[in-house]
C-alpha cells in the first residue's frame, strides 16, 4: 500500500491573512488585472524589505494566484496568476477587500507659526452656551427646569442632552438625570436637584 495518497499536501483555496504582503498584492491584481509589478514597485507600495517580496509571495506562486517571471533585462516581475480570478470563497473576498491598501491622509496646509507674545490676553469674556451641531442650546433647557420637573426630549438628540448635562453638571448648575424609553423613541430629562 502506496503512502504518497496520504502525505500529499493539497489546497484547494489558498487565502492569505489579511493586511499581509501576499493578501495586499493579490487585492491590487484582482483590481487591476492588466498591471504588472516589479520588486521595487511592491517595495514602494506596501514597504516590505526589499530581500524578502519573493519569499513572502512564493506560496501565493505555488497555488496559481500571483504569477513570477523576468522580463528581457532579467528583472522581476509579478502579475496576476491563472487561479486569481477562479473560484473564492465570499469569506475571501472579504479578506481581500479588507487586506486592501489604505490611501494616505493628507493633511492640509499647516498654520503659519505666529509670535505668542503678540497675542491679547483678555479678562471676563463670557463662556456661551454650547451649542449642538443641530444648533441647539440645551444650556437654557436645563437652566429653565426646577428641581422635580422634567422634560421629554426626542430619542435622536440624546447625545446633545447628554453632553449638555454633562457640562451642567461640572459647572454645578444642577443635577439632572436621563431615561430613554425605546417604546415611543423618546428620553426623559428630569433635573433632581
């Protein structure tokens, strides 16, 4: 009885993890089937050492999804493999996708400096209100309730009414407590003392 059957390692999906090397490069082949990439574009692109691209890709290379060759200046060159664009898993796809590169943020234009001795302290400026980005001053509210009279709110400002009390709270305008009731999308404001 022949043992080959039995040690033969087979694969039939070979899926790298996500944010690796081999994943990365086989997302930008699915998403550009034409292109070819060279070790120094994977280099540049996705920052691995430049001695380890063929090792990190080789078993990418051995299930069929990147294909390796050297063009007539003997360099190398990697382009999508015949098995890339075969069956894979929904699972996979998803791993691709998230493997995905991530653009660069970019920050805008930075401050010019400026002379701090030049700037103007200034003395009893009033703090306001904070103000929501709906534009709603929820200061006012709580300033106008008394201690054991409450309010009901719209379940989708909570947050506002959250941070309001919040602010409240730390200036010492009161207590003020909170309750959603889900049934009718509301929250309950009560101000307790």
């Amino acid at each position: 009885m022949s043992t080959a059957n039995i040690n033969a390692h087979t694969t039939p999906d070979y899926m790298p993890a996500a944010d690796t090397l081999p994943a990365m490069v086989m997302y930008f082949f699915k998403c550009n089937q034409e292109e070819e990439l060279t070790i120094d574009d994977i280099v540049d692109k996705y920052g691995p050492a430049r001695g380890g691209v063929h090792t990190q890709l080789k078993r990418a290379i051995d299930a069929g999804m990147l294909a390796r060759y050297q063009d007539d200046d003997g360099d190398w060159l990697y382009k999508a493999g015949p098995k890339l664009f075969k069956h894979q898993p929904a699972q996979h796809t998803q791993q691709a996708q998230a493997s995905a590169p991530k653009p660069r943020r970019t920050v805008g234009p930075r401050a010019a400096p400026i002379d701090l001795n030049a700037l103007q302290i200034e003395d009893d400026v009033p703090l306001p209100d904070i103000v929501t980005r709906r534009g709603i001053q929820w200061g006012d509210l709580l300033q106008r309730l008394k201690p054991g009279q409450s309010v009901e709110v719209p379940l989708a400002h909570r947050y506002g009414v959250a941070k309001a009390v919040l602010e409240a709270h730390r200036a010492k305008l009161g207590q003020f407590a909170t309750r959603k009731n889900p049934a009718d999308e509301t929250l309950r404001l009560w101000r307790t003392a």
